[in-house]
C-alpha cells in the first residue's frame, strides 16, 4: 500500500511540473506578443525608423555569394 501512495505522488508532481511549464510557455508567449505589439506602435510613431529598420534588415538577410 505504501509504494501505490508513493508512486501516485510522483505522478501528481510529475503532472503539476508538466501543468507549470505549459502554463510559463503560455504566458511567456504573451508576454512575447506584447512586447513584440508595443514595439511595432512604438516604430509606427516614427514611421522613417521602421524604413531605416527594414533596409537594415534585409541587408543582413541577403545570402552569401
């Protein structure tokens, strides 16, 4: 009786580490995403940055000759 206990604690731990992650990947994801919103207002305010960041970005993506 006492190894079923244990064993079905460490399940329960198992599941709720395995919840935490879920749930710290989805608020990472949100927190990702507001920051990425706030970041694209903040260049659409100064509408020559955004042309300054584009030409600069697609100079660094060119591929190799």
């Amino acid at each position: 009786m006492a190894r079923h206990y244990e064993d079905s604690t460490s399940t329960v731990k198992t599941r709720r580490q395995q919840e935490d992650q879920r749930r710290m990947a989805f608020r990472r994801a949100i927190e990702d995403r507001c920051e990425q919103r706030q970041l694209q207002q903040s260049i659409s305010d100064y509408p020559e940055l955004h042309w300054q960041a584009s030409a600069a970005a697609q100079r660094s993506v060119q591929p190799a000759r």
